[in-house]
C-alpha cells in the first residue's frame, strides 16, 4: 500500500475512533523520516521538530477533522516549496556536502567549513535553513577568535 493509502486508511481508522492508528501514524511518520531523511535535514527537519506532531498524534483530545497537525518547517508553510515541486533536487548531494563542512567546523578548520557551506549555499536550488545555522555559528567562532587575538596583541 503506498505512503498514500496509508494515510487515507489511518485518518478514516481515526474518524471511527479507532485507537490502532495511532501507532500507524507514529510508525508511517517515522518511516518517512529516514526514507528521505536527506531531504528533511536539508529542510530543518530534525527528529525534533517531528516531536510535536508525534504529539498531538497521541493526544487523545485532537480532532483530526478541525485541528492542524503542527508544522515541522520553520517557516510555518510549504509556500517556499511550491516552485520546486517536480524538480529534481540532488538531496543527497547537499547532505554529504554539509557532512563535510561539519566535520570541518568540528576540526576547527572553519575555513574550508566556511568555503564549502558558501558554495552549497550559492548552488543550491532552495534556501537551506542547516546550512545558514552553520555558517553563522562558524562566523559567530571566527569573531570570537579574532577578538581574543586583538586582546592579545593589545596586552602583551
């Protein structure tokens, strides 16, 4: 049965007050995440920005019919996303990229950190919410080092 049907069966389940579909939710939502987990990290979407909808999955009081699922993305919306519908996003690409440039920030070579999380940035086709998390924490780390460095030279 695909992704599709899956959902369709599990809201229909719910209207009927079934309490199966409950786990089916949690278990198809999981299964999304790491089928596309590249493209959910390219997007922002953590495991814990899945919390909340896992959530109100489980609440007993949501109303499926009148009450929205919160929305994983930061942005609150999928308008950013329409354009790209249909494209072909090499996901996996920009996941190994930034892998890279974290491995470098995290051997403090925040350069080449810098040099590939740009480059990505300028290549990519949407805007990557991880990406500029990174970039401005490498920065906030240059700035830091560059301040102790004037402190430095100003007192010895």
């Amino acid at each position: 049965m695909s992704n599709t049907g899956k959902v369709r069966n599990l809201f229909n389940n719910l209207l009927e007050g079934k309490k199966k579909p409950i786990e089916e939710a949690i278990n198809i939502i999981e299964e999304r995440f790491q089928q596309q987990f590249s493209e959910f990290f390219c997007l922002g979407i953590v495991q814990e920005s899945l919390e909340p909808i896992i959530q109100k999955i489980q609440d007993e009081t949501w109303k499926p019919l009148t009450e929205r699922l919160p929305c994983p993305f930061s942005s609150g919306n999928l308008k950013s996303l329409a354009p790209l519908y249909g494209k072909n996003i090499p996901w996996s690409e920009y996941h190994s990229t930034y892998s890279k440039a974290l491995k470098e920030y995290q051997n403090n070579r925040l350069d080449i950190a810098s040099e590939l999380l740009q480059t990505l940035e300028s290549e990519a086709v949407i805007r990557l919410p991880i990406v500029t998390t990174l970039l401005k924490q490498i920065q906030l780390k240059i700035d830091t080092s560059q301040q102790y460095f004037e402190y430095l030279q100003e007192n010895l």
